[in-house]
C-alpha cells in the first residue's frame, strides 16, 4: 500500500491565538509540506482546489509545479480538480506541464467538488452540476488519451483535430474519479474504468465501506480492467507520539474547520462526545499514536481493499510546525507498519505503468 498526504492550503484562524496566515503563506506552507513528506518517504501528496479565504490554494498546478523542483520521487496530484467549471484542455495542459517539471510524478483527481463557490465565480450555473461535470470529464479523458483531439458536446464548442500540447511523456496521466460517496458517482468511475479516489470522514472507519463492493461489481459487469479498479481512501487526522495528546489537540482545530464548513453548508460542528469516537478506535478520523493510525488504517483496509491511504492535516488552522511533525511520523512511523503487513507495491506497478524515472 502506498501512503500519502492530502492539503487544501490552511489559512483558517488557529483557534488558540485567533491569528490567520497569509493566503500567500499558507501557499509556501503546502511546498514546505510537499517537502517534508517525501523527506518521510511518503508516497503520494494531493492538493484541493478552493476559492475561499480559509483554503487560497485555488490552482493546484503551479503549487505541484514548484514542489516538482525541489523533490524528485515523490507523486503530486490535485485533490481534487474541481472539472465542472474549469476546461478540460487547459486543465491536461496545465498538468501535462507539471508532468514534464516533475519528470513523470503527476497524477489528476477530478471529481463535481462538494465545494460551489467556484459556480458563480466562474459564472457557471449549479442547475448544471452533473451535466457539465459529465461532459468535462468525457472530454479530459479523450485529450489525455489523444494528441489530435476531435469532440463534440454541449458545454463548449467543439474540436476538431486541434493538437494539445505539451503531451505527458509517459503516455496518458493517471486518472483517478474524485467520489464523494454518491452511489452514481461509484458506478460513473467503474463505468469509464477509472480507479476510485475516495475518503471516510468521520463516523466508523468502515462507514460508507458497501461503495467498495458496489464499485468492483459494477466494474467487472462493465469489464474494466483489474488495473484499472483501484481505490484510494482519504480521511482527516493528526498524529503525535501520544494518542491522547494527539486527540486533545486536534480537537479544537477539527471543530473551527467543521464549524466554517458548517456555516457555508447548513450544519452544526460535531461535539466533542462525536468527536471522541470518532477518532477512537474504530472510527473514521485518523487522529492519535502512529500505532494507532497504523491499526485504523489496517481495519479500514479490510473492508474497503484500497491500494493508496492519505491523511488530511491541514484544517482549523493547524500551526505549520505541528503539521510537518505529524507528516514525519506518518512517513517514518505509520508507513513502516502498514507496508509490513500489506506489501509496498506500487500504484504504478499495479497500474501496469513505467515508474517515474
């Protein structure tokens, strides 16, 4: 299993102080996260897109860009591209780009956001979601799949051979199905034989564990290939030596991400009794020890058969020292566990795909 590190670019308030980073800092903060986590032999690191004060990183590429240069083994990915309103062949460009600074490590995530404020910024309309999500999404696997590209659609005007450089040199750039949970959305990734990026969010570590199912039944009605019928599994957390000291402070971090989150989409924040089992044993949230992590993930594992775990840190204005600490011990204390008692194959070599050079 390979394991890895997903961020949105924090620059909530730190509930302790009240103080909130720079939008351009917290920027710098994701290239010093890129970082740290290959130094920590992590595998993979997935960067969101947003368009809100608390998370500015509102392009993934030019960060992944500059975290290319100054790493050399580790996979940047968006997490995710929100397709729906960007366009499809300046997003393959844009990637393809990164692609070549990284020599071969880029990896997309697009998926239809459960974040909207990108619809009226961009003068999209939400009665649209699926359809232009739909479309985007067609037309982003036929430009990675071929030069000249020829597509028809409703969304935008059409192509007609039109070239789209620079082309990845590895050949097409892996795909995976950003799903939030939505039964159509699991079938739609086993449908176009994509691998599935997907997360537990709180509640059990196995909540939601049925879309496995749901997904490679569909995928081998529809004949998708073994390679192709993948799952990556992301859930929040935070890690200290101590478990206990771990969970006490990352509560209040959790509850200013979840109350923000809260007041944009029509929630309460969860209590502190939630929060408790939810990040206890058997639940979603990976927060505690990293043997503790290790246990959860291995349990999560046994449901879900996912090849890639990452966990997402940076929320509720986490300080940055304490996030580089927790990304160390992921790198240095869980993976270690994890990968002696599932293997540490490749995604790449699952895939069927030359590993980057």
């Amino acid at each position: 299993m390979e394991l890895g590190i997903g961020a949105f670019g924090d620059a909530s308030r730190d509930p302790s102080t009240g103080q909130r980073i720079s939008e351009a800092q917290a920027v710098r903060n994701v290239v010093e996260s890129i970082t740290v986590a290959e130094q920590a032999g992590l595998d993979w690191f997935g960067l969101g897109e947003h368009h809100v004060p608390e998370f500015p990183v509102s392009s993934a590429a030019p960060v992944l860009a500059a975290a290319a240069q100054v790493t050399s083994r580790i996979k940047l990915s968006s997490a995710v591209t929100v397709l729906g309103t960007d366009d499809p062949v300046r997003v393959y460009e844009q990637f393809s780009t990164v692609d070549a600074v990284a020599d071969g490590r880029v990896e997309m995530i697009p998926g239809r956001g459960s974040s909207i404020e990108s619809f009226p910024l961009f003068g999209f309309d939400l009665q649209d979601y699926d359809r232009l999500f739909a479309e985007k999404l067609d037309l982003l696997l036929e430009v990675n799949r071929s030069a000249h590209v020829t597509w028809e659609g409703t969304t935008r005007p059409a192509l007609t051979g039109q070239y789209v450089p620079p082309r990845a040199e590895r050949g097409p750039i892996p795909v995976w199905l950003g799903v939030g949970g939505n039964p159509n959305s699991v079938i739609r990734a086993a449908r176009l034989g994509l691998p599935m990026a997907t997360g537990v969010l709180g509640g059990s570590a196995t909540r939601s564990a049925t879309n496995a199912e749901l997904y490679r039944h569909a995928a081998a009605r529809f004949g998708s290939p073994p390679e192709q019928t993948l799952i990556m599994l992301g859930s929040p957390g935070f890690l200290m030596d101590d478990g206990r000291k771990a969970r006490d402070a990352w509560w209040p971090h959790w509850h200013q991400f979840m109350t923000t989150v809260g007041e944009q989409r029509g929630f309460l924040p969860p209590d502190r009794g939630s929060y408790d089992r939810d990040s206890g044993p058997g639940g979603g949230l990976l927060v505690g020890s990293p043997e503790e992590i290790a246990e959860r993930i291995l349990l999560m594992h046994e449901h879900w058969g996912h090849v890639r775990q990452y966990i997402h840190i940076d929320m509720g204005g986490v300080p940055q020292r304490d996030l580089l600490r927790a990304i160390e011990l992921f790198g240095t204390e869980v993976r270690p566990i994890v990968q002696r008692e599932l293997g540490s194959t490749s995604v790449d070599e699952l895939m069927g795909r030359a590993t980057a050079r």
